[in-house]
C-alpha cells in the first residue's frame, strides 16, 4: 500500500491499496481516516482515476475492505479442505461459477507466507470470526509457500519460471498435501463449496457496512468484481445477494452455522434486511 501525504498533517494522510500485478490489475482502493479532508481523499482518487485505474473509497480499519472480505472466502476454502473436501474439488466448483481461479490456486499466487500475516492483521480483529484451520500452519512449516518457493497446493516444476509451460496443461494438485495435512475425504456437494465461499464474504461485507468501512453497493461490486475476480457476470457480490434473496441467504447461512461452527452465522444486517424484505439495490 502506498501511503500520500499531499502535506504533512492529519487530513492530508490518504492511502492508496493497489492489487498485485500492479500493472494488470484494474482497482485501487483509496483508504481514508478520520480526519482525512474530502479534498484530500478527492486529489488522491483523481490521481487514481489518471492512473487508469478503477476507484473505490473505504474507511480505514483491520484489512481495509477488499483484503478482509477476500481473506474469509480463502479461509472458507481452507476449512472445507480440513473437513475433506479435495483441493481440485474446490477450485473446479468455483471456476465453474465463475472465478478466474479457485482459492487454492489463488493462494499459491499471492504466498501463503503473505496470506498467513494479511490473515492475522485482520484476525486480531475480528475473533473467532477468521479462525483458521491447521492447514495454513502446516503448509508453512513444511515451506510450502506457493509458486514462489515452487512448492504449494500444485506442482511447479519450474516454480516462478514455469509460467509458460504450467498455463499449456492444467495444473497438477500436489497429493503430498494430503498426508502433510492428515486429509481425510468427505464428501461435499459443489453447490455448498460455493455458497459457503460467496455468502461468507458477504456476511462480512455485511459486517463492514455495519462499521461503516464501506457503504455504496456500487463500490461494493466494483471492489469484489475489479480487486480480485468474483464472476462479472454476476454484476458482483450484493447483486447476488440481491437475485437470490437475503431470506435465502440467511437460511442458508443459519444452516451451515449450525453444522460447521458461529463464524457462519449470519451478521445482523442481513437478519435486519432479511425480515424487512430489503435489497441492496433499491431499483
């Protein structure tokens, strides 16, 4: 993250929260503070916008937005593969609804080194909420940090060089994993795999909007949509919830609660919103 000081006081300090590979990827995300001036928070989504680049802007607080609504879609996927829900499992239901890549993948781009101190920044936060499951500790230990270190939740046999050859074939899951991890398979329908990762995110995003860190819907989607994949098609997160109904997606929150632990349950504006037939989007 960059941090702008136009001069050096309090309502002159911005951030600016770009995504990696800072050339291709479309979205920043301006963080203000408190005593962050409008006009400073406007020169600085300005320069964004001269960037080239899609602009949103959040308050500032654990994760900012984006990282802590992200962080508990992988941490989700995390869980589900402690449970016995396969690696290509998770990955394939997710690109088939619509993800550029599964989480799995997607942590070994980014560095489960990286994920794992992103994930405690925000777990200082919020609890129980991202409790993590033993498998982020494990793959750490065994220096399993992703493409970088040539050895993750897939093969690298060329690790950060290989770029080319690995996008020729699918992906090979490494099946030392498994027993790394202890994994027994379970089953698990790909319905719930995608449900438990997209409606997790909203419940926090949800969360979020209750702490006022984000407000605008349009922000909302364009965040999820532009920072890190979730299907366009879709019209991004509150869209969905939006199509599906809350009814829906408390129900089907209260029920995963129940079975696999309180994270899962869901956050009180979406009961609120639920009860009173409410949507996202008033039009």
């Amino acid at each position: 993250m960059v941090i702008v000081a136009l001069e050096p006081r309090p309502e002159n300090v911005v951030g600016m929260h770009f995504f990696s590979p800072v050339a291709k990827m479309p979205l920043v995300e301006v963080i203000r503070h408190p005593k962050t001036s409008e006009e400073a928070v406007a020169t600085v989504v300005e320069a964004g916008r001269l960037m080239g680049k899609t602009v949103i802007v959040v308050n500032d607080g654990p994760g900012f937005f984006t990282t802590r609504v992200l962080g508990t879609m992988l941490n989700e996927a995390a869980w589900m593969l402690a449970e016995g829900a396969s690696i290509r499992q998770v990955d394939q239901a997710m690109t088939a609804w619509g993800w550029p890549v599964g989480p799995f993948a997607l942590l070994d781009e980014v560095g489960l080194d990286v994920a794992k101190h992103a994930g405690e920044v925000v777990r200082e936060a919020l609890d129980e909420r991202l409790e993590a499951p033993a498998v982020f500790a494990r793959m750490i230990e065994d220096e399993r940090l992703g493409r970088k270190g040539k050895r993750g939740f897939y093969v690298y046999e060329d690790g950060g060089n290989g770029k080319e050859k690995n996008k020729k074939k699918e992906k090979e899951v490494d099946e030392t994993v498994y027993s790394l991890l202890g994994w027994q398979a379970a089953p698990v329908s790909d319905e719930e795999i995608v449900e438990r990762c997209w409606m997790q995110m909203l419940n926090e995003t949800a969360r979020c909007m209750e702490e006022g860190i984000i407000a605008n819907p349009a922000d909302v989607d364009l965040g999820v949509i532009f920072g890190f994949g979730f299907p366009p098609f879709r019209g991004g997160l509150l869209r969905e919830a939006d199509r599906v109904g809350l009814a829906t997606v408390v129900e089907r929150l209260e029920g995963y609660a129940a079975r696999y632990g309180q994270r899962l349950e869901p956050a009180e504006l979406l009961r609120r919103m639920a009860r009173q037939r409410e949507t996202f989007y008033k039009s």
